[in-house]
C-alpha cells in the first residue's frame, strides 16, 4: 500500500488547479499521450520532484518549467522519471534474423560503390537495441563490411537513459536468454554487471534527440539518409496525430530503398501507406519504396534485381476487393513476428542471399491486400468456433484499416473468454479511437488473465512472447490507472 502522506500528496497536486495545464505542457512537448488519462501517475511523478528547491507547488514548479524549456536541467529530470526505460538484448529475435537474412545483405548490395551503412536506434532507452545491432554485424558481416564506414547511433529524450548507454554496463535483466557463449564472446563481466566489449561500441554512438520536437531529417545532428531505423515500442506511447507526424518524418530520414523496424503493435494502416510491407518468416519488416529505373536501364548499370513479392492466393470476392482499393493502403504480405499465427519455431536465419524486395504494381496491390483478407475470412468461415482465427482477422482489419477489428477481438473474447491477447489488442484498438474507459477495462482483463501463469510461459498467439513481457507492457499502461 502506498504510504498515506505520499497518497495525500499525490491527491493535492491532482486537485491543484495547474495540474492540468502542468500536464497539457509535458504531454505537448514529449508526445507522451500514454499520460493523458493516467492523472495519478502523473501526479505521482510530479510528486518525486517536489519540493525542487524552494518551489514546494504545482504552480511554482509550472513557472519553472515554462522558463526554461524542455532542454533545461529540471524539465529533462522530470522526463526521465516519465519515460519508459524496459529493453534487453536481441529482445523480439525474430526481427533480428530479419535483418540479418534480408534487410543488411540488401543494404551491403546498395551501397557498394559508397561503402556507408547508417543505422538509427530511434528512442534507444538504454543501449541495448543499439549495441545488438552492431553485435549482429560484426558477428555475421566483419568480412563484407572491411573498409567501410559504419554509423549506428541511438537517440533518446532521456538523459539518464543515456548515460547507462554511453557506459554499456547492464545487469542481469538486460542480458536474460543469451547464451553463455555470447556472454562470454560480448561481455565483460565487472562485479555484478555485464559491460559490452569495446570492439562492439567502435560504431555506436548516443545523443539526445526529441522525437516529437526534433526536426526530422535534422542534418546538422546526423539524422538522415538511414539505411535502417528502429523505432520499436515507443510510437504506442503518443496520440495518433503525433504518430502519424513522426512515421511521416522516419519516412523522410530513410535513404530510398531503406527499411523500417517497428514494435508489434505499431503496425497499422499508416505503415502500408508509406512503407513496403516484406515478409519473412517470423517478422515483417517495412521498406521505403526506391526509385526504379527501367528494367533496361537497371541492367546496364549492373542494379540489383528488384524484390520478389510473397505469392498470394488468388482473390475471389469482387465487392471485398472494391473495398479494398477504395483504403488505399499497399499490400500487406504477413503479419509480424509478434501477431503471427501461433508460436513459430526458432530457426537459423538463412545465409543464402534473398533478392530484395520491389513495390509491387497496383494492381498487384490490391489483389495482395484483398488476398490477405479474403484468406483470413476464408478461415472464419471454416472454423467460426475458433477464437484464432477472429483474433487474426482483427490483427488484419486493424492493420488494412477495413473492417470492423473491435467486433474481431470481440468474437474471440466471446469464444474464449480468458484469451489474453485478444483482450490487449481490443484495447489498443479502443485507445486508438479515442474510447480510453474500455480500453482501461481490457487491459485489466488482459491482466488478470496472467495473474496465475507463470513468468516463462509463452503467451497464445504471441508469436514466442513471454508472459513476463506482457506483464510488463500491460504494467506501462496501468501504472496509476484512473477509477
């Protein structure tokens, strides 16, 4: 139970009368709209900071803030306590084996004749995402890249953040499931920590950058003309007007034929607008569409070939493809690692090299996008009793932006009423519109659910998601929920 004195003065900083401006100003700068509906544990946060100096009111401490800006001392100190810091090496494999299988053996192609590969770890926490992706290359592509210049940085709001990444020094949380031949190959064990070797930080770098404020390509900070972005877990924290800016401006900062790394629930109808959805098996990445010469053209000049679209089944339903087209949202060829179809089994990434990936023409478009969905209806229709398979029509509706996902999660909660993924998703679909009071509940019910289970055991539908990382996404959005 929280200590009675604390509780008061949490409830007294909820009920001053600058309390909700205080929260409009951060959440306006940050873009941290996970905070909107979540009074006490703002109010909570505010609480840690004060008294700050001689400034012991809500008030006082607005003033302060509004005179130094969000780069000053205090605003970044309150930000690192609103900011969200979980992360772990290699953490969601499956994305890494595709990168390792598609996305870099593409790059390496592309950029041949000017031997530069940049990488941008976008909202990085503490370093672990940006130090895997150099452990991953250099441990699969030392030989390729001899001679190359090679620029992985990691950006992120929080300044403490970034001091534990700048000094590559994690406990045992952060380096759980490797193996002890990596711990031992990457690691440097320093009394109860494990510091990251210094022949895997030669090309990672850190600086504080705002995803929400910062000019994005900003070219004077080296923010631009990525060939890989990873931006993964931190788009689900903002409103849908500063996601669909910020995916806009990632787009911007991506080289032509570059590629996107998203989390499992960022995927949604703004992504197949402006990326090329690639699937591979166990993950979807998102490219950005290259200018294609002409196939003549391409050859002359010795172009790689372009990238061979997953086949499809052939589309039937008229009415559903006229419905389709109208979305105006490019094709999608599989569903991410994490809202695949049952547990996949882990398999080494292959070490053939895979054509990449070309936009497909429209009308090829369409039919994929209406194949997608005719498959899953398809499914429904032969199993109506099975809560899967709803659970994956709404995955699909959600990320076409057609259909009706809420009724889905809807259809497989009613057929199994304790299938906890289903109850995440319907709420993540309910915040999205707007209707944050069954949002709450869902994400309550999704986390009783997992009260008895244990900490290890893979979730159902979550593509080898743990119920100790659900736990602790569903933690995020209940931390100081509201009545």
């Amino acid at each position: 139970m929280m200590p009675s004195a604390a509780a008061a003065g949490i409830e007294a900083i909820r009920r001053d009368p600058n309390f909700l401006r205080l929260k409009a100003m951060v959440i306006d700068a940050t873009g941290l709209a996970y905070y909107a509906d979540k009074d006490s544990a703002f109010a909570e946060r505010i609480n840690r900071r004060l008294p700050f100096g001689r400034i012991t009111t809500v008030g006082g401490y607005l003033a302060v803030l509004e005179a130094e800006g969000p780069n000053g001392a205090e605003y970044q100190g309150l930000i690192n306590e609103l900011a969200v810091g979980e992360t772990f090496f290699f953490r969601y494999i499956e994305q890494f084996d595709a990168l390792r299988a598609v996305a870099i053996p593409e790059c390496l192609r592309r950029n041949q004749s000017s031997r530069l590969l940049r990488i941008w770890s976008a909202g990085c926490s503490i370093g672990p995402e940006a130090y895997t992706v150099e452990i991953l290359l250099k441990q699969h592509f030392a030989a390729q890249l001899e001679g190359w210049q090679v620029h992985i940085v990691g950006t992120d709001i929080n300044g403490a953040f970034l001091e534990q990444a700048r000094r590559g020094a994690y406990g045992d949380w952060a380096v759980r499931g490797l193996s002890p031949e990596t711990l031992e190959a990457c690691f440097d064990r320093q009394d109860r920590l494990w510091s990251v070797k210094p022949k895997y930080r030669q090309w990672t770098s850190f600086m504080p950058f705002n995803l929400v404020e910062g000019e994005i390509p900003s070219y004077p900070h080296g923010i631009g003309h990525f060939d890989i972005i990873l931006c993964r877990n931190v788009m689900i924290y903002f409103d849908e007007a500063t996601r669909h800016r910020l995916l806009g401006n990632l787009h911007k900062a991506l080289a032509d034929g570059g590629w996107m790394v998203v989390g499992h629930a960022e995927a949604g109808p703004q992504m197949n607008e402006l990326f090329i959805p690639v699937s591979v098996p166990g993950a979807t990445l998102y490219r950005k569409q290259a200018e294609t010469p002409a196939p003549a053209a391409a050859a002359k000049r010795g172009a790689p070939p372009g990238p061979v679209p997953v086949p499809s089944t052939a589309a039937t339903a008229a009415g559903l493809r006229r419905a389709i087209s109208k979305s105006a949202v490019p094709p999608v060829s599989g569903a991410s690692a994490e809202s695949a179809p049952g547990p996949r089994p882990r398999k080494a990434a292959s070490t053939a090299t895979p054509p990449p990936v070309p936009p497909l023409p429209n009308q090829a478009e369409t039919n994929d996008r209406s194949s997608a969905l005719e498959a899953c209806l398809a499914r429904v229709e032969a199993n109506r009793l099975d809560p899967a398979v709803h659970y994956q029509l709404g995955l699909v509706e959600e990320e076409l932006g057609v259909g009706d996902p809420v009724a889905a999660f809807k259809r497989a909660l009613y057929l199994d009423p304790r299938f906890v993924l289903a109850d995440y998703h319907l709420a993540l679909a309910y915040w999205r519109r707007g209707r944050l009071v069954p949002a709450q509940r869902h994400f309550r019910n999704a986390r009783e659910a997992l009260e008895t289970r244990a900490d290890d055991e893979a979730v159902t539908e979550g593509g080898g998601l743990t119920v100790r990382e659900l736990r602790g996404m569903l933690d995020l959005w209940l931390t100081g929920e509201e009545g």
